[in-house]
C-alpha cells in the first residue's frame, strides 16, 4: 500500500479518553489526551509502514458536534509524519 496520507477517524472512547481508527489501514491507537493521540498516531503510521512507503501525512477526523441523527460536523487536523523519530 503506497499512500501520501493516512486518515483516521477519531472518536471519544466511553471510559474516557479517544481512540482512532484508520480508514483503509489496519491501525488502531488511543490514548488520554488529543496531544498524546498525536503522537501515538505518528508512531503508529512509522511502524505500519517501511521508511519507502510511509505516508508523508496523516489527517485526524474529529466530530465536532452530535446530535440524534449523527454527527453534524468534523475537524479536520494534517499531522506530519517525520521519517525520524
């Protein structure tokens, strides 16, 4: 699988928290806080992929607003992964 970016669906986790779902990809992290589910996703993206095939970026989808029908809306957020660590 040869991609520029990686996209994953964010979520609130019920026990608190988030978790993050890859679209496309058999990734799966979570974590606390959105500053530390950055970063696992950085590291998650450099082990999924070999260094010539790494995606350049990954892009978080975050819900911004639920309502009874679904989700009204999302944020968009591009996180460089970096070939170094």
């Amino acid at each position: 699988m040869l991609t520029n970016e990686v996209i994953f669906l964010v979520e609130e986790a019920p026990e608190g928290g988030y978790t993050a779902r890859a679209l496309g990809a058999s990734i799966f992290t979570e974590a606390d806080t959105l500053p530390e589910l950055h970063a696992q996703l950085r590291d998650a993206a450099r082990c999924q992929f070999d260094e010539g095939r790494r995606p350049g970026m990954v892009t978080v989808h975050i819900p911004t607003l639920r309502h009874s029908r679904g989700v009204a809306g999302w944020v968009a957020i591009p996180i460089k992964v970096s070939s170094r660590a």
